[in-house]
C-alpha cells in the first residue's frame, strides 16, 4: 500500500481472494463460518463487522494502486469441514498462506471484549520481538486516534502470546476496533459512518508505514 502509484503493491486479508503484484500487504478479517468470534451485548457477531471493515479498506487501498490480498471475502473459514478442530486448521492455515505469499505487512482486523462494559476504544498490538511491527502497531494507533476518536489514550502493546503474532514471518499487527461489550460501542461499530471512520484510519495508518 503505497500513495506513490508507480509502485504497485500487494495486500492480505484473510480471505479467499489472491492477486499478484511485486509487493504485498494483507489484510485480515479473522473467524468466519463456524465461528462467530466474540458475540456484542446487542447479539452482534466479530465476524461479520470484521468483514465489513475488511473490505472497506481494501477499496481505500485498491484506490490508492494498492493489490490487497484478502484471507477470507465471505462467511467462511480457512478450514475444511470434516476437520476435528476448525480453529487450530483455520489459524495454521493463515499462517501458512501469509507466509507463502511474504506479504510487507499484514493487518488483522478484530473487535474486542472485556467483562466490565465501561471500557472501550480502538488498540493495535503487535508481536514483541518485532520491531516492524511495533513500528506498523504505533502508525496504526495514531491514525485510529486521529480518524476515529481523538480521546483514546490507548497505546500500541507489545503481545508475546498471540499464535497469529509468533507464527507469522512478514510484519503483522492485530487492530481490535472496538468492545463488542460497551452498549454505545457496539451500537457505533454496526453503522456504517463510523466503519468508514475506522477503515479511513487503518488505510492511513497502512499508507502512512510504508512511505
């Protein structure tokens, strides 16, 4: 992803979708098919908004001359349906196709929960060891703030524990948009307006890293 349209690059998501070009990113809309990820106070599904945001900043991106890979463009998962364990296959399976493909980046894209419904606010994690990633992290986080809600203080944060962080070569962060458990937060995370707040401020970020 890049505002300079002489280079051409390339993007995952996690989806299904794969295009070729001479650089990568790629974006991620995790969960999907059998599992609904976290589930809001309001009854809304993670996977769903995931998607939905997903897309939203592939089409800033494609419009910047950016090829984005998607791991997923539909409401189904990197798993084969006779499978024992869907999550484990699901998750090795991104794993494996992000580092096939050697992507320059990889955004995953999440909503967040917590059991006291008063927090709220948009944060990116990265992997500790990584220092493109905390790099990526710490542009995203600003541009979140920035195009979404000036009054987050939340920083980018270091995780050591996340399968997708350890086991992903490129540089990958991980965006939870928001906490399907606050009632106002959950309810601004289903209307349109405020996703594209959200996807503006992703592609940003993304734009911004790689200048």
């Amino acid at each position: 992803m890049t505002a300079d349209p002489l280079r051409r690059t390339r993007g995952f998501f996690y989806g299904n979708h794969q295009a070729e070009a001479e650089n990568s990113r790629e974006f991620a809309p995790p969960h999907g098919g059998n599992d609904p990820g976290k589930v809001g106070v309001d009854d809304s599904l993670e996977k769903d908004l995931n998607l939905v945001i997903a897309k939203k900043v592939q089409s800033i991106l494609r419009q910047q001359d950016v090829e984005v890979l998607m791991t997923r463009e539909t409401d189904k998962g990197l798993y084969e349906e006779q499978t024992s364990n869907k999550k484990v296959q699901d998750m090795k399976n991104r794993c494996a196709l992000i580092n096939e493909k050697k992507p320059d980046c990889v955004v995953s894209i999440h909503q967040n929960s917590y059991h006291e419904e008063y927090v709220n606010g948009a944060q990116v994690f990265y992997y500790g060891n990584s220092a493109e990633g905390k790099k990526l992290a710490e542009t995203l986080q600003a541009k979140l703030v920035s195009y979404v809600d000036p009054d987050n203080h939340r920083q980018a944060k270091a995780n050591s524990s996340y399968y997708l962080l350890k086991k992903t070569e490129a540089p990958i962060v991980i965006v939870e948009c928001g906490f399907l458990s606050n009632w106002e937060e959950a309810k601004k995370l289903q209307e349109d307006s405020y996703q594209n707040q959200i996807a503006w401020g992703i592609a940003m970020g993304i734009l911004s890293y790689l200048q």
